[in-house]
C-alpha cells in the first residue's frame, strides 16, 4: 500500500513520537560529544605522541576515509536487518573504541599506529550509524511529519557543528584530550542506551534475495527522480568544493583579510544553518520536491555573492557575512528537503542502499572540486574560478529538476520520463 501527502494539510503540530524523541536525545548528546573527538584526536597525537603535522593530517582524514568504503555494505544492512539495533551498537562500538584509546593512553601504551587504527573503526562505525539513521527516521513518524522530524534532526547536529569547534577547544584546553575522549565516550554510551529503550522496529525490510548492494545502484539508475537528486547533489557538492577550496585565497590573499576574518564567515554560515533548520522543522511539510531546487540554487548563489563581494572594503565585507549566512540557511533547507525526497520515493526495502549510493557518490565528488580548483586556479582568480563550475552546476540542476515532482513511493519512482 502506497503512502501519499496530503497537499491540503499543514504540518501537524503535535508532538512527535516517543521513538522520535530519543532518537533526538541521543542525535543532541552524542552530536556534541562527537565534536570533543575532532579537536582531542589531533592534540592527543601532537602532544602525547609527538606526531608530525603530516601524520596529523592523516589522522584527521581516517575518520572520513570509511565514508566511501563502507557505506554500500551499511546500506545493504540498514535494509536486511532492523535499524534501531544498528543505530545503537554503533553508538556502544564507538564508546568502547574511545574508552580502549583512554586506558591505553593512561597505561602510555599508545602508540600513532593503534590510534590511527582506531580513528578509522571511528569512522567505520559512524558510517554505518549515519547510514542507518537515513533510513530509521521514517520507521519512527507518519510520513506527512517526515519533512519536520528531519528539520529537527537537522537543527541539532547544525547547533553541535557550528558551537562545537569553539566549545570542543575549550574542554580539551580546560581537561585535556584523554578526559574529552571520556565524555565522548559517556555521550556514546547515553546515546546507545536512549536508542535502545524507545527502539522502533523497521517498517520495511527487504529479503536475502533481494539486498544485494548492487540493487541499491539498479534501482538509483532506474528511478527517474532518484537519478536526478543524486546528479543533483554530486554536481552541487563538487560546485561547492570549488568554491570552498578558493575561499581561503579570496579572502586571504586576493582581498587580504585575516584568517580571523574567514573563520567569522564560517560562523556566520553555521548560524545560518541552525536558522533554515530550525525553520525547517517549524514550517516544513509536503513533499519538499520544488523546495530542494530552489535551496540549491539559492545556496549556489550565495556562495558566490560572498566571494564576488569581498572586493568592496567595509560594505563588501559585510555583504560577506550576509551572504555566508543564507549559504548556510539554504544549504540546512536543501538538506532536509533533499533527504525527504530521497525517503518518499525509494522503493520499499531499499532506502538504506538508496541512502548508501547518494552518500558514495555526493562524498565522492568532493575530493574531485578540490582537485578542480587547483587546476583553474592556475589560469584565473579565486572568483572567477567559482563562478565557471557554479554556473555550470546551476544550469545542470535546472535540467535534473524536471523529473522529481511526484508525490508516490513506488510506481511513479520507477518511471523513468
């Protein structure tokens, strides 16, 4: 039986479930916890094992590096098994690896090969739990609340990303790494423990037969709406990379502000995504179909009106922060909307696998920006550059809207126009 959205209704009001609200309990306190490990990683390293800045580098990079190994394999077990029990034992596996780094640091038994080691389980772990929570949460509301309970979910980890940096310093100035790893590990183990009591089972499960992790890329490439929101977000991505990539020339360099400067702009950016993920989840209903056009668009734009803007002394530098703060706001709408889509027209059983090839592909894009910007930049500007792909990407998201405004899971998905 298909589920619809009712177009006529706004978004119910009510409090969402009991299976929801641990689930953002758990999202709120190990988000922030997770945000102590990024800063305490690399200091334990640097301070305690006397690494090199290109070890450190490396060490920084483990904890992504599972993102494209692994998630096709936790796509195809978000579907075969139930996800709230893979939820919270990647939540008890983290707290136990972080606690193992603790006690061997303690006993100065530690050594750079064992907490690489360690940060890449780190980033295996987290791979599986993001994937699998993409396909948990529409196990725990009704659909006409999907766009909402994302909204929420978007807002908490925007609030941990964006206040986390300066607070994460601060403890592992204040306490050190060893005991910043501890708390984060007390975050795992209290996240894992909400998890489990107010566990919902998977509405959908797909069989043995059928949850091989090549039918999750079959059934991507034979949904139309599907394959265009996963061009979508990879052309956007590498966009993005571009632009980020050149930011730090632009500002720096080509407008010489500080680096102090660049980093009010990333703030400004995260408050504006704490703001359309809060707005999100209050205003947010329907399907979200034209609304993740037009997030994307607008969050290319104003990517690009911080970097023309930054040439025009004072009043060009405050429409810089006024720029990185819609970025940021567009992007947390373009989010949620986008992860909504991807929920309401995957075929039944397949969302983790659906949710695992958007993941393997948008992730994959971005080390090819990165690569991209270098090349431009050796025959143009920093703002001139960004604006070649931008441009690009825009007019590449135009063409792939047109197939994504259905409303039905199943038989309109797998039309292909």
């Amino acid at each position: 039986m298909r589920r619809t959205l009712r177009k006529d209704a706004p978004p119910a009001r009510r409090r969402l479930p009991a299976a929801f609200q641990a689930l953002m309990a758990s999202e709120a306190v190990s988000s922030a916890g997770s945000q102590l490990t990024l800063v305490a990683l690399p200091v334990l390293a640097a301070v305690d094992l006397d690494a090199s800045p290109s070890q450190i580098a490396l060490l920084s990079g483990a904890q992504f590096v599972p993102v494209l190994l692994v998630t096709p394999f936790a796509g195809r077990l978000a579907d075969l098994r139930d996800r709230g029990p893979l939820l919270y034992a990647s939540h008890f596996a983290r707290a136990l690896v972080l606690l193992l780094i603790v006690t061997l640091a303690a006993l100065a038994l530690l050594d750079y090969a064992v907490l690489f080691g360690a940060a890449v389980l780190l980033g295996a772990f987290t791979a599986l739990f993001d994937t699998a929570l993409l396909a948990y949460v529409p196990d725990t509301v009704d659909t006409e609340d999907l766009t909402r309970a994302n909204g929420q979910l978007a807002a908490v980890n925007a609030v941990s990303q964006t206040a986390g940096p300066a607070v994460g310093g601060l403890v592992v100035s204040g306490l050190g790494p060893g005991l910043a790893l501890a708390l984060d590990s007390l975050s795992y183990l209290f996240g894992g423990a909400a998890l489990r009591a107010r566990r919902m089972p998977s509405k959908s499960r797909a069989g043995r037969e059928s949850a091989s992790i090549r039918a999750g890329f079959t059934a991507v490439a034979a949904s139309d709406p599907l394959r265009r929101l996963v061009a979508a977000g990879s052309l956007f991505n590498l966009a993005e990379q571009v632009a980020l990539s050149v930011l730090f020339i632009a500002v720096v360099q080509e407008a010489e502000h500080s680096v102090a400067f660049l980093g009010i702009g990333f703030s400004a950016a995260g408050v504006g995504s704490v703001i359309g993920a809060r707005a999100t989840a209050r205003y947010g209903g329907g399907d979200g179909a034209r609304s993740w056009v037009w997030a994307l668009l607008v969050s290319q734009a104003a990517l690009l009106a911080a970097l023309w803007a930054l040439g025009f002394g004072v009043w060009g530098a405050a429409a810089f922060l006024a720029s990185m703060l819609v970025y940021g706001a567009a992007m947390a709408f373009y989010n949620v909307h986008s992860l909504t889509r991807r929920q309401l027209v995957s075929p039944e059983g397949m969302l983790g696998r659906v949710n695992a090839v958007y993941r393997t592909f948008a992730f994959g894009t971005i080390p090819i920006g990165a690569g991209a910007a270098a090349l431009l930049l050796l025959f143009t500007s920093a703002p001139v550059a960004a604006t070649l792909v931008a441009v690009l990407s825009v007019v590449a998201t135009w063409v792939l809207a047109g197939g994504t405004y259905t409303t039905e899971r199943q038989d309109e998905a797998w039309t292909t126009r």
